[in-house]
C-alpha cells in the first residue's frame, strides 16, 4: 500500500493494486483522491492527500470488486437514474451535468473515469436486485393496512431529513478502530466530507443526503435512534449485517396527515424498507467475494 510521505508529482503510473483479474493504477488512485477533495472544495496539499488516498483506493478495490461481477453477469445500468444522480450531484455546485464535467476539465480531472464509477454503482445495485428480487418483495397489504391504523390513530406525523455514513466491517475484529476513526473525521472534517471519503453508500456521492423521510418508512432500528435526536446530532453506529452507520439528523417536521398523500407514502415506505434490504444483500455479497479474491498490493 501507499506510504504517507510519497507524494503524486513523484508517483509514475504503474500497478498499484492487482484484484483478481483487474488493476488499479497510480492514475486511478490520483483522479479519485482529486475528485474527492476537489468536489469537497478542499486544498489539494500533501497533509490533504494522505488523509484521502487508502479510502480512494479501498473504494477502487470495491468498485473492481463489483465491475467483475457485473461484467460477469452482463448488467447494465439504467442510464435514466445515472443521469438523475449526476444532475443531483451537479445541483450541489449549482450546475448541470455539463457544467460538472467542465469542474472535471478545470481540474485536470477525468470526468470519464468518475463516469464509469457512477455506472459501476448502479449496474451492481441492479445486480444485487436481480439476485434477490423475490426476497424483497413486501405484502403491500399489510403495509396499507399498517399506514392506515397510523393515519386512524394521530393526527400527526413526523418526517425526518436525514444523511448517512455506512461502513462495511464484515468479520474485522478491528472495526471499532474503524469506529474511531471515521467519529474523529466528522469532528474534523465535518458529517458531509466524511461521507463523501468513506461511506459504501450511493449516497456517500451526494454527502450522504438521504432526503426528507417519513417516520413510518424506517426501520425500527433507525427510528429508535433518530426519536431521540435533536436536528445536528449524530448517531452512535448503528449495527447491522456486515455495516455499521451513523446516522445525522438535519431537521424535523410535523405533517398533518390531511396533507399527505396517502398513496405516496406508501411508496416511499416500500422504497425505503425494499432498499434497506438490498443494501444487507450488497455488503453481504460483496465481502463475500472480498474473501474469496486475490488482492495484492505492489509496493
């Protein structure tokens, strides 16, 4: 792996990492730490770099990872949601999609490579959907039912906008250094920055922005934890299969539920509940095959 004091100006392009049948190059490994701290609007200095580089390249190892089995399987990623998602991220920098490549082109940057890692996300989401599809599917019944005993009961309903940081900790015995690490990083760096480095989650692109939710749409787990949050606070790790995640709560509102639209929340219910699933199969399978791969580090 990297040492701390090799700087980029001094690094050829060479073969950094070999994982199975793929490799990760310096090239891949300097774009990525770039984008990271480019799109963070962070210096690009040494002290910088060296915080960034070993979770840019454990994120590359993980995208190798999934790109096989994507070229494995032939999935394709459905090109409607890529570009959902780039306008989302190109929205932050008050842009478009054009506007974000040209960020790319100001900064030497490789819009393309950030391009296939997008594609490599959402080809492998619909992967882990192909695999599992009958394992997700919800008694959509029960869950109206459920919704309207709520709307019976109260008045009110509270929403919650939340972000995310998700870790993968699999079988490491070492994870609550992982922990410490990732809790000093949100006092340093702030929850977004720190998302953006070292969350596993789609939405680590976007900071971890999980968007308005209805109480009802989570887990009893999260909802549990985030009741007795106030709009700032992080979580402490919220333990699940193969993760860990902290949750931070951005703001709270009350809807009357004259307000809402009954066959939406539902939906975003079934979304919310169908995509926590998808996520334990992701990491599950993904340090399955994790185990099961050589990867060799050159120094």
């Amino acid at each position: 792996m990297f040492k701390e004091n090799i700087s980029f100006a001094s690094i050829q392009n060479k073969i950094l990492v070999n994982i199975g049948n793929q490799i990760i190059t310096s090239y891949e490994l300097k774009n990525r730490v770039k984008t990271i701290l480019v799109l963070n609007n962070k210096e690009l200095n040494q002290e910088n770099v060296n915080k960034t580089k070993n979770e840019a390249l454990n994120f590359l190892i993980n995208s190798k990872l999934k790109k096989e089995q994507i070229i494995k399987y032939k999935v394709k990623a459905n090109k409607l949601s890529i570009s959902n998602h780039l306008n989302g991220i190109a929205s932050n920098y008050n842009t478009d999609e054009n506007g974000l490549k040209s960020i790319f082109e100001n900064n030497a940057l490789s819009y393309e490579l950030f391009l296939d890692e997008i594609k490599t996300e959402f080809a492998w989401q619909q992967l882990i959907f192909n695999f599992h599809q009958d394992k997700i599917k919800l008694n959509e019944e029960e869950i109206e039912k459920e919704l309207n005993e709520v709307v019976a009961n109260q008045k009110q309903t509270e929403e919650y906008n939340l972000a995310e940081i998700e870790i993968i900790i699999g079988n490491n015995i070492n994870y609550e250094k992982k922990i410490e690490e990732i809790k000093n990083q949100i006092n340093e760096i702030g929850f977004k920055n720190t998302a953006i480095k070292y969350s596993t989650s789609l939405s680590s692109l976007e900071g971890g922005n999980l968007g308005w939710i209805n109480s009802q749409a989570l887990s009893n787990k999260i909802l549990n934890n985030v009741k007795k949050m106030k709009p700032g606070d992080v979580s402490e790790p919220i333990f699940q299969l193969e993760t860990a995640t902290f949750i931070k709560l951005l703001d709270i509102r009350k809807i009357s539920f004259n307000d809402i639209n009954l066959k939406k929340m539902k939906s975003q219910i079934i979304f919310q509940k169908q995509n926590e699933l998808l996520n334990l199969f992701s990491n599950s399978y993904l340090s399955k095959i994790k185990n099961s791969t050589l990867i060799q580090y050159n120094e």
